[in-house]
C-alpha cells in the first residue's frame, strides 16, 4: 500500500541582511531555475504553490544597532515566514522554504512549532551547517544575524528575534542535533558546550562515519516528537561540492554524505519541513551549486536509487 505523498508549497526567502556579503537573496531564484519544482513533481509530489515572502533590499535600509544588524527587517521577514509556514502546515501541505542567509530559520522553526503546539506536540531539529550559529548580540564579533539564529530559537540572545509568534523556546535542546561543524567563534564555544544540545562535528562525522551519525541524530530528533524540521545551510558541504556560498569552509560533508543523511531523513517520513539557506549564486560556478542542492532536497523526500 502506497502512502499518500503531501502536496509541497516552496516558500522562497529572498534575503540577505543577516549576512556580510551579499548575494543569498538571489538563492531562490537558482534553485528555481536548477528546476526545484519540477524534481518534486518527478518524486509523485504535487507542487501547489510557489510564493515569496517580501524583503526589503539592504541598500534602502539603515544597519541599526552593530550587535543585531537590520533586526528590525529581519525580525519583520521572519515574523512573516513564521505564519506562512504554520499556514501551510494547517493546510495538509510541506513547507520546503528556500533561502536567504540562515537567519531566516527563526521564521521558519517558529512556524513549524506553532503549528505542532497548537496539537500538543514538540519538534526536533536537525541543524546542518559548517558554523554553530550560537552567538547572541553581545557574543557575536560581526553582528550578523545569521551567526545568530539557533541561539535564538533555543530561547536565548534578543527577545524579540527569540520570541516569534510567541515560541520561546521554540525547541527543546534535547531535541536539537547540531551537524557538521567546523568552524566556531571563541565566545561561541561555551555557549554551544552549555546549551544541552548534541553536537557532530566533521571529527565526529570522520570517525563515527555518517551511518552512525545519522542513525543518533534521527533518535534524537524524534524522542517524544511530532516530527522534525531539517535546517540545511549549503555550507556543510565541503566547498568542492557546493562552491557557492558566501561562508565556505574547507573540510565539509561530502556530497555522498550528504546524501546519506538525507536519504535516512526521508525513510523515518518524520520530516516536517525543510529548509535550504546561504546559496549565493553569484558566488557559484554555472549554477551546479543550485543544482546540487535541488539533488539534496529530493534526497530529504524520499528520492532512492532503487
């Protein structure tokens, strides 16, 4: 007996204030064109809608303060995303969210909670990303926010970007897998050791091998949950594999890897939603990073060799 797949809704995040350098606002328009829509389609999925949430452009706003730049937008385009996400989980649908930096991830998680706690029930989360993303304003040595936005979501750092659609804490630490990292601010370190969360760096993926690590982070993010949200920032992946980003790291997951995680993500059919950040195609090389990560998302639902 064959499930029924739900519909998709790809919700695009054209956003690059959380960041330095620019260019992830032009993310989901590569990814579209890589052909996003038409891969699920192949996979049995219905696509029922493609929209965007509105964003403002850098060059007509003011940064604000230097610990949280442009918190008022970001916090305003995350506010959005949150509804729109919880929407389109009301309605029977998956969001699959393309970015945009990675602070767009306080909208979205703050969505996907909201929706689950109106039922009673708790998310886990899987964070996959070359960086820890735990710095608060006054930790963080840039003031970018997307440096910033699991820290928020486990309910600490600024209030308000901690406190979308009321969700503090969005997530429980015990839910929460950190993986792939490799790359971490001095003040960030202790916070990380602190928050109660698991954490996979590329030492741990390297010896434990990503069978294994897949199979801890997924009993992890599913202990007493609804479900999970995959957090995917293309800069996990080893720059040779995904070279347009503005954050590359040398020494990432493979693309095999990859893969693998993804694939052991679909076949527990406990994901939620989905989101891919920091693709900066200006950045790229004739848009294959676009392409991969498209190859990545049908990964995450349910594509299989055989």
């Amino acid at each position: 007996m064959t499930t029924q797949k739900k519909p998709v809704h790809i919700i695009g995040v054209p956003l690059d204030l959380g960041a330095s350098r620019r260019g992830t606002d032009a993310g989901p328009s590569a990814v579209r064109v890589a052909g996003l829509s038409k891969s699920l389609v192949k996979l049995g999925y219905e696509v029922t809608v493609e929209s965007d949430i509105p964003v403002p452009t850098l060059e007509t706003r003011q940064a604000g303060s230097r610990k949280a730049r442009f918190k008022k937008e970001i916090l305003e385009v995350c506010t959005r995303l949150a509804e729109v996400t919880r929407d389109t989980l009301a309605a029977g649908e998956i969001p699959l969210v393309i970015g945009g930096d990675h602070s767009i991830a306080m909208g979205t998680v703050a969505g996907v909670v909201a929706h689950f706690r109106q039922q009673q029930g708790e998310i886990g989360l899987i964070w996959f990303d070359a960086h820890g993303d735990m710095n608060l304003p006054e930790s963080s040595p840039s003031g970018n926010i997307h440096g910033m936005p699991l820290a928020h979501l486990l309910g600490h750092g600024d209030p308000d970007l901690a406190n979308i659609l009321g969700q503090r804490p969005a997530v429980k630490p015990e839910n929460v897998v950190l993986l792939g990292i490799r790359d971490i601010d001095d003040n960030e370190r202790k916070i990380i050791r602190e928050s109660g969360i698991k954490v996979f760096t590329m030492s741990d993926i390297d010896e434990l091998g990503m069978t294994d690590v897949s199979r801890q982070t997924l009993e992890i993010v599913t202990a007493n949950t609804a479900g999970f949200h995959i957090s995917f920032d293309v800069d996990g992946c080893d720059p040779t594999v995904i070279p347009g980003s503005g954050t590359l790291v040398p020494g990432g997951v493979s693309f095999r890897e990859a893969h693998q995680l993804l694939e052991n993500c679909a076949k527990t059919g406990r994901m939620t939603s989905m989101e891919v950040v920091e693709l900066n195609p200006f950045l790229d090389q004739a848009n294959i990073s676009a392409e991969r990560a498209v190859a990545l998302v049908q990964s995450a639902f349910g594509r299989s060799i055989l």
